[in-house]
C-alpha cells in the first residue's frame, strides 16, 4: 500500500478561534530556536527542515499581529542573494562596510562578516506562522522552520516568496520578442478624450468647457480664452473658455522674429479666431454632419488680415471679444466677436499683450442691459468683489496701474477689490511735451479712464440711482517744496495751489542748515503727480446677525514732484496704492438678566464679617451685618 504524499493540512487552521490562525509577519526576531531542528519525515510527527531550504538571520521589521521569533543562522545557503540595484554600494571597486549587496565585497555569506546589513541591502522576508502543535506533516515548496516565541511557545513558519516585498524589483526588459505580448497584456487609451466625456452630457453646465467644430479639417475642439502664466505673463493657449464663466484675461506676446512670424502665426490673425462653429451642446458630438447642433461664429466688424509693411506690422490682433447668447438648456443660440487691431514695428524680442474677452448673456436680452456689470453685493458689498465707480452716467470697476513683464505701463489695469488693500507700480516714458499735457497724460494713467468721480455707496447702487452713490473727494498735490530735491536744490518756499494748477512755481532762495545759500531760477519746472493713494472707508450697518458692508467715503490723495523741461524723454516710476479702513461702531453687548441659580462664592460675605467683628460691642449673632447686606443689594438692584 502506497504512501500519501506529505500534506499541509489546513483543517486545523480553519477551526482555530479568532485570533489564533495564521500570522504573518516580518522576518522573525527576538527569540531562540528550538532544538532539535523539526522538518518533515520524521517519526512521531517531529518537523525537521525540508530539504534544499535555510533560513534567515533576524531581520527587524513589523509585525502582524503574531508572535515574535528569531531565525537561527544556517551556513549552507545564502537566503538574500545581490539586489539588483545596490542603493548602499557608495564607492566603485571597493566593499562598503555592512552593505549586504555590495558585489565587490565577494562574500558568500555577509552576515558572517559584518555586524549587521544596512537598510535596503537585503531582501524583505515575510513569514506566515501558526501553532506547531496544529501542524503534523508539510510540504511546502517555501522555506520553513520551527521557532520558539518569547512565551516559550513553538510556532511552525513559513517564508512567503512575495516579490513584492523586496525593496526594489527588477524592470522587466521590453524587446522587440515580447512587445506584442505586453503590448496586447497593457494597450489601452492612458486618458478619456474630453470631446468623448462631454458627449454623454445633454446639456452643458457652469464651468464646463465649449465644444468647437472645424469643417475645413472635420477637427473638433475647445473655445479657447488664453491667460498669462509666469512672471512674464506669457500666453497660454490651452486655457478653455469656461461655459457662463465671463471674464478677460491677458497675455504677453514674444517674437524672437516678427517680420517672420508677422503673416504666419495665427495668434495674430484675426481669421484663427473665427473659423469654427460652436457645438449648442455637447449631444452635438454624436453627429458632427448634423449642422442644427451647430453656431456660427458672426464677425461684428470686418478685420484685415496681418500685412507686413516695411518696418511695420500691421493689423496685428491686440484684443478679441466673444459675446455668447445662451438659452438654458437648450444651449448656446449665438455667438459673435469683434476685434481690436494695432500696428507693430519690427525689432528684436518684440512684444505686445493681447486681451481675450468672453460674455455671456440670455438669448434676446438686450446688449444695453448686458453691459450693466455684475453686482458687487446685494445689498452690501462682498468682499473680494470689484469697487463700483461712477464716471458721468456710467458704471464700471475702479482699477489700477499695472505693469507688463519689464516692468513698463501696461495698458491694462487691475480691479479695485472691496477690502483688499493693494499697492502697484510701474515705470511711464514720458514723450517731450508741454507741461499741462504731461500732467494731463500722468493723472490719466493715476486714476484711469475714465476719471472716477463717485464711489457706490452700496454694492448693488444702480447709475440712475444718485442717491446710492458719493463723490469722490480729491486734493491735488499739495506739495511743500522744501522736501523736493531737485538737481541737489532744497526749496524753502511752499507751492501755491494757484501755481501748482499751471505746474510751475519760482523759487529766489534757497537756506538749509547742510547746503550753502543758493539762488535758484525753478520756472523751468514742471510740477508732475508720481503717486496716488485711495483711501476708502467703510462699515458695517445693520443687524448684527446680517451686517451689510458698505462705503462711507473716498478720496485720491496725489503726491507730486518737479520734473525739469530740459530733460529728453524721462522715465518716471508711478505708484497706485489702495487703503481702505474699518469704522464700524459696534453696538454694546446686551446684557442678560439675572438667573435664579446664580450663587454667590462661599467668601461673598468675609470683607463684611471682618468688618463688623471689629467692634467690641458687637453682639455674637447679630443680625445688623445681614441686615445692611440686604439694603445695600436692594439699592443696587433698583
């Protein structure tokens, strides 16, 4: 009769309680072994080592919940062969010390050597262990072995071979043999299309890109809106167009060669913005022939294509506006744009800025009542949200100056934000002219344009609405010119405001206590704005449980400085800054009225018992002390 072949048998393991079954752990430590060594085909049912197998050094490494054991040293084989990327092999041609995988070491056995292996230089271990009186025979084909936890209790182990937990894993090699194999095992599209995932979508929601359509190439892609990203601001074409999202964004433009690039980049033809359709929702991408899913894009006025001229580009794409109808769900009914054209010279690095604007409005509704602007608040304003400014009988954002990449003017401005104070400059050249002209052209470029003559009082103020609005108040330069320094010249004398209304003053003498006196002609000068400071106050009215924000007052304080005639084209630094400060006057706290339960601390009553226990003639017990407690409590209570 025929043996059985040995057998792990696993019916012990699946009626052990919870808690007892298998365990897995780290490479065993912290114990001594048993002796003698178990392993299969022994008589009585006693394990002896399996054949072909070792094991393994204690390695520290976490448990999982089993005991801890040690594995005892076995010479004959060596359990953690060379990694195959040696992160501690520092110095080529030479052993490192206690680098397990280091090759030039030669050592068959390292742990016989050195001390202890450096983390990462020997392979994890993984052991799965189990009560050895639950075991009566094995064969498994992993290493095993007997072990004795700290309690003195023998636990059969088994070393898993999991390639994964070694710390670093061999790359498979790609060759031409097995690339069909791998490719069919992995092929597979990396990312969805977003043309793909919109067409599951009937309708498009906020914020959702807008599907495009080219005819001429049967190409569909995204309205783009480009952005400025880095210091620079450069353009950024992969930016889309973000559905009832409106908003502008700018971008610079560099050209190492703009006489090549004058007719061949279409970011400055005006055609590359018009020469698509737009899907009315993304179910048009089911049937891209089916010309009812799609809008044209109507040009408001006609624009030239880019023509080079001599030394000049012209017809160049400075700024482009898309106005978009949309009708809810039924998506977007009408789209049109309009351009904005300039003319370049051609020079080395030439750059300009390009302007992208998107609106959106109802289907129907009027261009008049679009061009009203979004509300700052309703009532109050909402911090963060744009400061309403009145110019005449129109609304808009107050704004700032703002800077292009080398730090000139840039002819777009930034947005007064309620609540945030900002500061903001920029370097102006100033072309020869008359001294009225500069200052005329410097205050434009202080408070833009149009000047700002009232401040909405609250963030939903309407034009029609005067009463919802203040004027600005504003003091020109009140400048005292013996803080001017001007060609190493101190003047003595205050400005006239008459005077400074020409831009020109006279100065005879001049006395400081470090310079000599000097006589000085200063009619030359030019008096000039360099800096404007906005100040805006503002508070909280109403409920305290709703308070509404809204402005109190403004006002455009300008700093001034002399700029002589006889300079040729001057660049001058101009600053913009924005202050606004809190006067809300917080109402008192209201007091809550007296509670049944309030006690009094047990000492309440010392500073009285001292004081009456002074006299000789008190009585013990009286009552007077009580007596004019109580009094004094009722006047104070009534």
């Amino acid at each position: 009769m025929c043996a059985p072949p040995f057998v792990l048998l696993p019916v012990f393991l699946w009626t052990l309680p919870e808690g007892a079954g298998s365990q897995a752990s780290s490479t065993p430590t912290g114990a001594m072994p048993t002796s003698p060594d178990l392993g299969p085909g022994t008589p009585g049912g006693t394990l002896r080592p399996s054949e072909g197998t070792a094991t393994p050094r204690a390695v520290p490494g976490p448990s999982a919940g089993g005991p801890t054991l040690a594995a005892p040293e076995n010479g004959t084989a060596d359990l953690f062969p060379a990694l195959p990327i040696c992160v501690c092999d520092l110095t080529p041609g030479a052993c490192d010390i206690n680098c397990c995988c280091d090759r030039d070491c030669g050592l068959l056995h390292p742990r016989t050597v050195f001390s202890f292996c450096l983390p990462g230089s020997v392979r994890s271990s993984s052991w799965v262990c189990v009560d050895s009186s639950l075991i009566f025979r094995s064969n498994s084909p992993f290493p095993s072995r007997v072990f004795t936890d700290s309690d003195g209790v023998p636990q059969f182990c088994v070393r898993v071979n999991d390639s994964k937990l070694n710390h670093f894993q061999k790359l498979q090699t790609v060759n031409a043999t097995n690339f069909q194999a791998l490719a069919a095992e992995f092929e597979g599209e990396p990312f969805t299309s977003v043309s793909r995932a919109q067409s599951l979508l009937p309708f498009y929601r906020a914020g959702d890109p807008i599907l495009t359509y080219f005819p001429e190439w049967s190409v569909t892609s995204l309205l783009r809106q480009p952005m400025g990203v880095g210091a620079g601001g450069f353009c950024a074409e992969t930016n889309p167009a973000g559905f009832l999202e409106s908003k502008s964004t700018s971008c610079t433009r560099f050209f190492k060669n703009l006489a090549s690039s004058c007719t061949s980049d279409p970011a400055l033809s005006a055609a590359s913005y018009s020469n698509f359709t737009v899907l009315k929702v993304p179910e048009g991408m089911t049937d891209l022939q089916d010309t009812k899913f799609q809008v044209p894009v109507t040009l408001v006025s006609q624009a030239g294509p880019p023509l080079l001229a001599g030394n000049t580009c012209q017809n160049v794409v400075s700024q482009v506006i898309y106005e978009i109808e949309t009708n809810g769900t039924f998506g977007i009914q009408k789209v049109s744009v309009s351009f904005g054209q300039t003319n370049l010279t051609i020079e080395p690095d030439a750059s300009f800025q390009q302007r992208f604007t998107v609106r959106f409005r109802a289907f129907g509704q009027s261009t008049a009542a679009s061009l009203t602007g979004p509300r700052s608040g309703n009532p109050g304003y909402i911090f963060g949200k744009p400061l309403l400014a009145l110019s005449g009988d129109r609304s808009h954002s107050m704004t700032l100056l703002q800077s292009l990449g080398n730090g000139i003017c840039s002819p777009e401005r930034r947005e007064v934000l309620f609540g945030v104070n900002a500061v903001s400059g920029c370097k102006l050249r100033l072309k020869k002219a008359n001294c009225s002209h500069l200052q005329q052209e410097i205050y434009q470029h202080l408070h833009g344009r149009p000047r700002p003559e009232h401040v909405a009082i609250f963030g939903n103020a309407a034009p029609a609405q005067k009463g919802g609005w203040t004027r600005i108040l504003s003091r020109s330069c009140s400048v005292s010119v013996q803080i001017l320094y001007w060609s190493q010249v101190v003047c003595s004398e205050p400005v006239p405001l008459m005077s400074l209304a020409h831009g020109r003053y006279s100065v005879a003498v001049v006395q400081t206590s470090q310079r000599p006196s000097v006589a000085v002609n200063c009619t030359s000068c030019c008096v000039i704005p360099v800096a404007l400071e906005v100040q805006v106050l503002w508070a909280y009215i109403g409920l305290q449980s709703n308070p509404q924000a809204h402005v109190s007052g403004a006002r455009f304080l300008y700093q001034c400085q002399p700029l002589q005639d006889s300079q040729q084209e001057p660049e001058i630094s101009l600053t913009t800054l924005v202050n606004f400060v809190d006067i809300t006057q917080k109402p008192e706290p209201p007091r809550g009225q007296p509670r049944m339960d309030w006690k009094l601390p047990f000492d309440f009553f010392f500073p009285f018992k001292v004081a009456f226990s002074r006299g000789v003639t008190a009585q013990k017990g009286s009552a007077l002390p009580t007596l004019v407690l109580c009094l004094l409590l009722l006047a104070r209570s009534a």
